[in-house]
C-alpha cells in the first residue's frame, strides 16, 4: 500500500510528528506575523518565544492566575489554555498593542496613577481582561470588577488600587462619550 511521507497510509487523515513544526500566520496587534510551532506548543510560548511578545507573562500555565491573558479575536482568552495552532488565521492582541505609538493607554496611565501594581507580573494579564471587559461592560460597578478581577491573581497589590484604577477609566470614557454625543448629533444635522 502506498504511504505517505510519514508512513501513514495514503488519503488517511495527515499526521504530524511529535517534533515537526508547523507555520502558522495570526494578526498581532494588528500586524499579519508568521512563524513556527510544534503541534502541542502553547499559544503562550509562541508569543514569547516565537515572535518575542514577551509582555505576555507565564505563571501557573493551569488557566488559574490570568497572568497570561490575551485577546483572541476581541475576546480575553487565557493563552496558556491554548494551543498556538488553534490561533492560526486569528487576531491576537497583547499587552504590547495597548499603548498608543506614544505614551500609554487610558487604563496604563490608570494602573500608574492608582499605584495599580507592584512586581507587575499579573498586570499585563490584567489590564487585557479589563480591555475587554470595559469594551463589553463601559461603566460597570465596583462589584462587577470585582468580579471580573477573581479570575486573576494579584500576590502584591490587594486589589483596592486595580479596582480604582479601573472604576476611574470607565468613568473619564463616560464623561467623554457624553461631551462627544452632542457633538455627534450636531454633525448629523449639519
Ligand atoms: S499562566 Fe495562564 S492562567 Fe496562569
Ligand atoms: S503586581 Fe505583583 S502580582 Fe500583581
């Protein structure tokens, strides 16, 4: 019988060895990047290792501290729990595209104000959940962020500031969106 190039029968579904590497293409940051992984590699690695998005921290690898937070097509997704094949043809972003060119982001200069971290190793994890959270939630309660930050763990912060930092983002985009509504209508009239 014929086989292919690793010994499996011809027309059988393709297999992949243990050490081969595959390429796979993703959006980071919304930069189209490419590299290669092994069948089993975690997205987490791959970002690391591969394309060196090193902002991306690594804790328990077990999906329980939220250190390793990305955006997975928008959506906050543990990347740790995934592996970097599944992410092939996707858009991922890091704590690395947060930023404006320039500068911080709104919720950086939050976390910096409200003294939001100290050894900063859950933060990058965090500040993703929270930006994607306040996209889903813009002006949530203390409670909800709460909420929200028990999927992540914090050994140095307590807490109390991330959630302040937090409160006090979605409360300036409030206040901006509700200068910038009139503004919007009289260009509509216009
Ligand atoms: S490293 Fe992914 S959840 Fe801890
Ligand atoms: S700032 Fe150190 S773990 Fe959160």
């Amino acid at each position: 019988m014929s086989k292919t190039p690793h010994g499996a029968p011809l027309g059988a579904p393709p297999v992949m060895r243990r050490d081969e590497r595959q390429r796979i293409t993703l959006t980071l940051n919304g930069t189209e990047r490419s590299g290669l992984c092994a069948p089993r590699e975690l997205l987490s690695d791959f970002l690391r290792h591969e394309l060196g998005a090193t902002g991306t921290h690594v804790g328990c690898e077990h999906g329980v501290c939220g250190a390793c937070t990305v955006r997975v097509d928008g959506v906050a997704a543990r990347s740790c729990l995934m592996l970097a094949v599944q992410a092939d043809g996707r858009a991922i972003d890091t704590v690395e595209g947060l930023a404006p060119r320039e500068g911080l982001g709104d919720l950086q200069e939050a976390f910096r104000r409200h003294h939001a971290l100290q050894c900063g190793f859950c933060t990058a994890g965090i500040l993703m959940s929270c930006a994607d959270y306040l996209e889903r939630v813009p002006e949530p309660t203390e409670a909800q962020v709460r909420d929200m930050l028990s999927g992540h763990l914090c050994r140095c912060t307590g807490y109390t500031p991330i959630v302040a930092a937090v409160l006090d983002v979605a409360a300036s985009r409030a206040r901006l969106r509700r200068i910038a509504a009139p503004l919007a209508e009289e260009h509509c009239d216009a």
